[in-house]
C-alpha cells in the first residue's frame, strides 16, 4: 500500500514538473535568436505612412498599411488617396511589388508608382474592420465581437 501512495506522488510530481517546464518553453521550441541582421533587410517605416508618387513626381497617395502573409512576407500595401487633410479620403489595395523604390535628393528614400491618381480614385474601395483586424471590401459588413486571432506560421520550409 506504501508503495502504491509513493509512485502516486513521484507520478503526480513528475507530470507537475513536465508541465512547469512546457509552460517555460511556451510549448515549442525556444524562438531563435539572430546574432546579425539579415542582409538588404529594410524597416517597415521605409512604406508605411510615405507617401507615394508617379513616374513624374506627382503624389498621388500615401502607404497607410503593409499587409503580410502568415510568413511574414509583404505582399499588399494600402494606399490612401484623395481628401484633404484626412478627410474624404479613400482606402485601395494594391501589390507589394507595384511601388518601386528608387532614391531621390541625397539618397531619400522615394516611393514610385506607376499610376495616376485618378486610377487609384477609381479603384476599389476597402475598410480597416477593427474587431477583425483586417482590411475588408467597402461594401462588405464588419464583423462584431472580440479580434480574430491570426493562424499559426507555417513551418514547411
């Protein structure tokens, strides 16, 4: 009977340890940690809130938003155009890889589209849905209740 109340505990005290330890370890592996940055590596601040221009200098809007994949890979940005002053003005999605950079006046960082902004008038309308943390079309309904959370990374590299 002794014995069956110590292996009891010792279980019971085992399970409580691995359980402590998956709770530090937040149930994978540890996050990597980098040494260095990796190269050609650019901030996010280099696209969002600049303004944006077309081929002969004219702005034309301003990055509002960068969208990533669950990889974290660019692959949108939310220009907004028109209005004044913040007023009037007006939400569109476009590729990542339509604004080019280019430098200007001492190595500025200057954004280029090859649009005009007319055609960014016309585009697509879309909204920021707050409870869904994510950009919806302008007509489509906004979501209620608490954030969606995003999904996992994928891991198949």
């Amino acid at each position: 009977m002794a014995r069956l109340a110590y292996t009891s505990i010792l279980v019971a005290l085992v399970a409580t340890c691995a359980a402590t330890q998956a709770q530090q370890q937040g149930g994978g592996s540890a996050a990597q940690i980098m040494s260095s940055i990796p190269a050609n590596s650019v901030t996010i601040t280099h696209w969002y809130k600049q303004s944006v221009y077309d081929p002969n200098h004219s702005k034309i809007g301003e990055i509002m938003d960068v969208l990533v994949d669950r990889d974290g890979k660019a692959t949108a940005l939310i220009v907004g155009v028109g209005g004044f002053l913040g007023m009037g003005e007006k939400d569109v999605a476009v590729p990542f890889n339509a604004v080019q950079v280019t430098n200007k006046n001492n190595n500025k960082w200057y954004l280029v589209m090859n649009a005009t902004k007319d055609g960014l008038k016309n585009a697509k309308r879309f909204k920021y849905d707050r409870n869904a943390m994510t950009w919806i079309p302008e007509e489509a309904p906004a979501t209620t209740g608490s954030p969606a959370s995003p999904a996992p990374r994928s891991s198949n590299k």
